[in-house]
C-alpha cells in the first residue's frame, strides 16, 4: 500500500488507487473540493514535497494552464495514490472561512480520465 505523507498529519497508508483528494480528506484534512472533484476549480490543490506523479489528467491539465497555476500546484481530485508522496493541502474549509468543503467526490476520477505526461 502506499504511503501517504500530509503536512500536519503525518504518515499514512493509503489503500492503492484511492483519490488523492478522498485520502487527504479521510485522514482528516478539511481540504477544499468546491466542485465535487470534477476539475472545474481549482479549491482541492495540493503542493508536493516528495512523489509528485509524472502523469496528469487533460482536464487537470487544462484547468490548470487556464487557471495560470501550471508547474506551481497539481489538483488532487485528478492523482491516484499509486506510490508514495507527500503533500500539502493548500486549500481548506478552516483556511478559507466556508461553511464546507463542497460536494463528495467520487471514489473514481471525473470527468473519466486522459492521461498525459506531466
């Protein structure tokens, strides 16, 4: 299983192909996902310390080129937790003063996935 290392958390295992966003977030990180993890925001980034996946999602991709935030966050609603990593979650409901994170993402990545080199 791989290890999944969160700033103010610690280290966890993470049962192989879980969302990234779904594993920060079960492990007690109120980490934003305003869209419901569907890549139509960008509430549920994350910055890498270590494992950051060297494949990306064309939706993420594109999310992110428009949004301007290309090579400085990655969302965590497109990443599988598939080898080790650590992360930051840069967005939350204690951080941002909402009422709540959004809606729950999907056990699967949305929309359904193209994947391309990052």
């Amino acid at each position: 299983m791989p290890q999944l290392t969160i700033s103010g958390v610690g280290t966890v295992e993470v049962a192989e192909g879980t969302r990234l966003v779904r594993a920060i977030e079960q492990n007690g990180v109120d980490i934003l996902h305003r869209c419901g993890g569907y890549s139509r925001c960008t509430t549920c980034q994350v910055s890498f310390a270590e494992g950051e996946p060297t494949r990306t999602t064309e939706a993420e991709y594109q999310k992110l080129a428009d949004s301007k935030l290309q090579g400085t966050v990655r969302l965590s609603c497109q990443i599988l937790c598939d080898h080790d990593m650590s992360v930051t979650a840069i967005m939350t409901v204690t951080s941002s003063g909402l009422s709540d994170a959004g809606p729950t993402p999907e056990p699967y990545i949305t929309p359904e996935p193209v994947w391309r080199e990052a």
